[in-house]
C-alpha cells in the first residue's frame, strides 16, 4: 500500500475508534474508552506499522494507550 499523509492516517485511526477528529482523538484513553478493545489496539497497531513501513518497538507498544500517543509515533515518523 501506498503511504499515506499523517492526517488521513489519523482520520482512518479515528474512524476506527468512531471518533469524528484528531483534536477527539487526542482526549480518548484506552482505559476510559470502551470501544478500543484488543482487536481496535491491534488494527491501530496494524495500519501504523503499513504506513510507517516499520516494526514499533516493543517498548511503545505498551505505551500506546492514548490517542496522544498515537499521534506522537505518527508524526516521529
């Protein structure tokens, strides 16, 4: 696939989540919200990993866990 801009990654990210937009997504924490479930974790992790064309470490694995986060390997990359 083809890599896409930072913010269709992060509109495709928020569609997943069911929120309307990066500054929504920047609020939402795994803990607090109930529709990122362990198969939305790994579909994040998936499509992060298709268009950064890298592995992400083990290490920020686990700190995925708010959409800051997710924002903050987007755009290191």
């Amino acid at each position: 696939m083809k890599n896409i801009s930072k913010s269709k990654l992060i509109n495709k990210i928020s569609k997943i989540l069911g929120i309307k937009n990066e500054k929504n997504l920047i609020k939402v924490k795994k803990k607090d919200f109930s529709k990122w479930d362990s198969l939305t974790h790994l579909q994040i992790i998936f499509l992060l990993e298709k268009n950064i064309k890298k592995k992400i470490s083990l290490l920020k694995l686990n700190k995925i866990s708010t959409g800051k986060e997710i924002i903050k390997i987007i755009n290191e990359n």
